[in-house]
C-alpha cells in the first residue's frame, strides 16, 4: 500500500490502540465487587492520547462516567458526552458557577470556599445543584479537612442548596499494598463517609482497585491503568500496551573511537560504531533525562541512546546490528512492545504518566480499532 503524504512526511508516527484502551476498562471492571461501578479519567486529553476520540470509545462500551481536572476539558467533552456525567476534579472557580450548571458538569467541591460559592449559586437559580464533595485522607492537596467536613456535615444550609452526589478521596500509596498510609487512608474515608450517610463513595483510582474488594465501595476511577500503565508496579502489567511510537532513521553514520556524541560531549565511543540519527527530541516528549539510558527497539534488537537528547534529535548506537539491519528511512520504536511506556519512565527516572502526558503534537497520529461497539467509525 502507497504510504500516505502525512506518514512520508513524518518523522515519527505515535499509534494508539482504542480497543486495548476498551479492553482495559472491561478488565478493571470485571475486577470489581457487584454493585461497584467505573469511571474514566480522561484529564490532560486522556493523559495524552486525545480525549475526543477515547471518551466516545469508552462511552459505547458502557461508561457513564468520566473525569476531567479543569472545567475547559469538560466543556470540550461535552457535546461528545452529551449524556454522560463528567466531573471537575478542580471545581469551580469564583465566577464559573453558571457554566458548571448550564452544561450539566458535576463539580469536586474541595473547600468551604468552593462549597459556600456552589450552594449560593444553587440557590440563586433555585434548585439544588449536584456535586462531588471531595475529603483530604493523607495526600494533603485538594479536600476539605477532618475538621472541615464535620462543620459541612452539620451544615443544613449548605445541604439545603446543593444534593451532594459522591464523596470522594485519593490514596498516596496505593502502589503499596503493604504500606499502612493505605489502611490509614481507608479509616480516615470511613469517619467521613460516616458524617455523610447515604452519599455514594469513591476512594481507588487504578492503582487502589488491587487491594481489593473493600476498596472499591460504590464508584472507582481508573486514569492511567486504562492507557497501559501498570498499576502493579511489583508484579506484570495486568493491562494492555495501548501506544507504539515509532521514529524514523534520518541517516546512519559511521564514527571512530574517542568521537562524541551530542552537546556536552556526554558519551564518547570507545571503538569504531555505527550511528542512528531519529527524528524525535525532547520538544516531542522524549524526556532529556533519557541521555545515556534510553533505549529503542531495531527489527528484535534493543540499541541504547547515546548522548544527550535534543530539541528535534535522539542518536542511537546501532553497532552491534548488521549494517543492513539500520537504513535511512526506517523506524525504531521509542515505545512499544519489548520497550514499554514504564520502561521508558524507568529509564528517564520518571514514571510512565509523564512520559504518556509528553507526548508531543508533532507526531503523526494514528488511531486504531473498531472500539466504537455502536458502530459511528471513531477511529478505524
């Protein structure tokens, strides 16, 4: 098949499988205890991998449910959304109350300032508003206080106003299992479930599925398992690989030994190799601190990165390959299969969140699958 005039022009093609992102949500949710249920977490454009074409797959595979972190990204979600609940992890900011309710979007309240501007806002339009209440257990971020949630809990003209429809919390270790913050964590949200009965509640995000059963009470809200991410960092990835990004080789070099490769002469040969030059940099998401411990995968052969990542450029020693094996125009894979987007942060000594949330814009986009189950062609 002729390659089309954006792949020949690309310098690197980002693939992303929507049926493994589909998959991977029916794992999840097939994990749960009955009556639980599953969110998406489709914030910072579904980490990365364009929310206007996941939510929608999601959405025809059952979800109902999904999550932003700024009220922008669920304005755009919306009229793909049109039925669907999509919470505010930030909540409202002063003045944004109006758009919050005139497109149907649950906001986290996570102050008492929040909660004070949402049941004014409530009561000036007359009817009580839905929104999350959001408690602090240990992450110590966003959340109402201890202290806070029980002067809410006696609240009657705050309750007046607005119906609270989930109470939520974040675990800080719930990679974990055996750390006791995660059990410290689960009491806390237990005391504060108690000052709010009847509210459906919501604790484990990917991670904190794992620890079991009495960690998913009504609601659970997996972000970056669904995007292949292992949730189990001590044991293997129960999810699915849902990316490939690959780069194309702009030449092959021959270099002598003691020849530098990069700015800051940070690698240096110690014999005669052979150099392939990628089209990727760090302005494409591929983290500097990748020099001299990134790798790519070449046919089945893993070839380190050499030097210093650069603005639009990575160099990889192709050496031990057969000089057929590296060409001009051919792709390696920066990730993918044998080097996974959690390899690829173990090696930039970051996690793989930040690595699928890096991605850059320059990348030919390619989605793929028939994830869409009610047929409207999202991504074949």
């Amino acid at each position: 098949m002729p390659m089309s005039d954006a792949a020949a022009r690309a310098g690197a093609v980002l693939t992303i499988d929507l049926d493994a992102i589909v998959d991977n949500w029916r794992n999840l949710v097939a994990r749960l205890r009955p009556g639980a249920r599953a969110a998406a977490v489709v914030k910072a454009d579904a980490y990365g991998l364009g929310a206007a074409r996941v939510a929608p797959a999601l959405a025809a595979a059952g979800c109902t449910r999904f999550c932003t972190a700024t009220l922008d990204e669920a304005l755009a979600l919306r009229p793909l959304l049109p039925d669907a609940d999509i919470l505010v992890f930030s909540g409202p900011f002063a003045g944004t109350e109006e758009e919050f309710s005139a497109h149907r979007l649950l906001p986290v309240l996570n102050s008492p300032e929040q909660v004070a501007a949402w049941a004014a806002h409530a009561r000036r339009v007359g009817r009580r508003l839905p929104a999350a209440l959001h408690v602090d257990t240990g992450l110590s971020r966003l959340g109402l206080g201890a202290a806070e949630a029980r002067a809410l809990a006696v609240d009657r003209t705050a309750f007046g106003a607005f119906e609270a429809v989930l109470l939520i919390s974040h675990l800080a270790i719930a990679e974990e299992p055996a750390d006791p913050m995660n059990r410290s964590q689960f009491d806390r949200f237990a005391e504060a479930r108690a000052l709010f009965p009847g509210v459906p509640a919501s604790l484990a995000a990917s991670s904190g599925i794992f620890l079991g059963p009495d960690w998913h009470l009504d609601w659970v809200r997996p972000g970056a398992s669904l995007y292949g991410v292992n949730p189990t960092p001590a044991q293997p990835n129960p999810m699915k690989q849902v990316i490939e990004l690959k780069g194309r080789i702009i030449l092959v070099r021959d270099i002598d030994a003691g020849q530098t490769v990069g700015y800051g002469a940070t690698w240096r040969a110690t014999s005669k190799t052979r150099l392939a030059v990628v089209a990727a940099g760090y302005a494409d998401g591929m983290l500097r601190s990748l020099a001299n411990r990134g790798s790519a995968i070449l046919g089945e052969t893993r070839v380190p990165l050499v030097g210093r990542v650069s603005m639009d450029l990575m160099v990889f020693d192709v050496g031990a390959l057969p000089a057929a094996a590296a060409r001009a125009g051919a792709f390696v894979t920066l990730i993918g299969e044998g080097n996974t987007v959690d390899q690829v942060g173990d090696a930039a000594a970051t996690i793989g969140y930040e690595i699928l949330t890096h991605l850059g814009r320059r990348y030919l986009r390619e989605w793929r699958g028939s994830a869409d189950a009610a047929g409207r062609g999202i991504a074949r």
